[in-house]
C-alpha cells in the first residue's frame, strides 16, 4: 500500500468515527421530563391520545395528561377552578373568549387558530336510511318522520351549535318546518363522548360530528350540502399554567410540521401560519386574515 493511500486511509477513518460519534451524541441527548396537561376538546379525544400526545413525547420527551370535554364546558370548568391546565385547546374562538379579560380571570391573553374540521353527518351503515343518505339530500332524509338523529348540547359544546345552525339554515332555505323542531328539541341531545357509541350500537341512524373524530371513529359520513359549518380549533397558554416551559413545548409541536402533518392525516385542515388572536383587557377587536392550506 502506498503511503497516500494509507494517508487516506487513516484520514477517512478519522472522518467516520467523527461522524459515528456526532451521531451518537445526537441520539443521546438528553430529553426533557415531565408533563403537561392539556384540556382539549371531545372533538380531538382519538387524535390527541393516539397521536399528538405519543408523537410529542417521542419528540420532547415530555408526556401528555389529557382531560376532554365540550370546549364550553372545560372553559366554565377552567373559570371554576375545577379543572387546572397548562393548555386549552377548544373547538371554538368563543370559548377562548369567555377566559378573557380580568372579569373571567383573565385565563386566556392570547391564542392561536391553528386548524378547521368541517361539520358532517356520520350514520349507520346498517341504518335502514343509509342508502337514502348516500343517494338523497341530507335534509330529505332527516325529514323523515321515524329518522333517529342525535346531537350534543349547544350549552357545553360548540358542535352542538353548529349542529343548531345547520338544521335551522337548511329548515329555513328548503321550507322544511320538522327540521326547526329537530333543532329545538332536548329529546335528541346526547353527550359527546357518547354519540358515536349510540350510532354504532344502532340506537341511532345518524348524528352531527366534525370530520376529524368521524375519520377516527370509523363512520360513514356524508357533507351537509348547503351549509359551510365546521369547527375552528384554537390552542393557548393559560394564564397560572403549573408547566408554562412545557405549555411552550407542546404548542411548538402542534404548530410546526410534524403536528400539522399529524392533523391533516387526520381530518384537520391547518391555517398556515395559525392566525394570532391579541386581547385587550376585556374584548378581542383584532381580525387578522389567515391562508389554508
């Protein structure tokens, strides 16, 4: 062997073990410990405890304590005292806008729009009106004086809302009076965590979802023509937060590609950048214009 082979022997050898080792060092650094609480919409329940949550703390090192519920009812729970978090993420601005100002214990300064998920209609397949669903418009078929159709309660959370609007709107364009009744009835409401179990044990032919919790419940769904509902998600800091360093951590995550990818394989159309939301001290007058993608 030449003496410049041998030279560059030695010297690719050299570079090798430095590569080997920045490598090393890298898989080796240490992670952050702990955990952050997170009060987050029953919307998001699937998405954040199997994925979110496993991907920041592969990410962070940092574990996710979740508490779901209707993002108006954590809201009034967080004013209350009742439920104490790092994190809200809500299905609504309004109930962002409920926690500010010192006259709501200013919980919330400023949160971020982050995401979409059209409002749908998820239904049996094994309903006798399924193959109406697939064929007719929705609002025919709901219409139908023996149809089964379950929402939540527009008190606590902001689909149930929605779910108002839609059958209200649609009443109101196609003169279709049962479906005011329907809107204004409390026989139909249901809680949120359990409307998907009463659709898929039968007890129900269909009921109001954001597309997001249908994909991970497995439903069949179909659009509400007529209507452009869907629910806007939105994540901030709260005030007094027991882990404000990995508050931090876990919005970083859910904003930046990793999370966005997450979310959109997931039913979550991401505004890129999320549009900031500044407070005053008692109202939020700022509207700031946002790009989809």
């Amino acid at each position: 062997m030449t003496a410049a082979a041998a030279a560059a022997l030695i010297v690719a050898g050299l570079l090798t073990g430095f590569s080997g080792s920045s490598r090393a060092s890298a898989a080796s650094r240490p992670k952050a410990s702990g955990t952050v609480t997170v009060l987050y919409a029953g919307s998001l329940l699937d998405l954040m405890q199997q994925r979110i949550g496993p991907a920041f703390h592969r990410a962070t090192g940092y574990t996710v304590r979740g508490f779901s519920n209707g993002s108006s009812a954590l809201a009034s729970e967080i004013k209350g005292g009742t439920q104490v978090g790092d994190v809200f993420i809500s299905a609504s601005p309004k109930a962002d806008q409920s926690l500010q100002g010192t006259s709501n214990g200013d919980w919330v300064s400023t949160y971020q729009e982050f995401g979409t998920s059209r409002l749908v209609l998820g239904y049996n397949p094994s309903s006798k009106y399924a193959k109406d669903l697939r064929t007719r418009p929705w609002y025919d078929v709901v219409d139908l004086p023996n149809f089964l159709l379950g929402r939540t309660d527009p008190a606590t959370d902001p689909k149930g809302v929605l779910a108002v609007d839609a059958l209200s709107g649609v009443a109101l364009s196609y003169a279709i009076p049962r479906l005011n009744a329907l809107a204004t009835s409390t026989s139909t409401i249901y809680p949120e965590n359990a409307l998907v179990g009463e659709i898929q044990a039968g007890q129900l032919d269909a009921g109001f979802f954001y597309a997001v919790e249908a994909a991970a419940a497995h439903l069949k769904t179909v659009p509400l023509a007529g209507t452009g509902l869907a629910a806007e998600y939105t994540v901030a800091i709260l005030h007094h937060a027991p882990d404000a360093v990995a508050a931090k951590a876990f919005v970083k995550f859910l904003l930046s590609a990793a999370g966005r990818k997450i979310l959109r394989k997931n039913g979550v159309t991401s505004l890129v950048p999320p549009v900031r939301y500044p407070v005053s001290s008692e109202t939020t007058t700022t509207t700031v214009a946002s790009t989809t993608t």
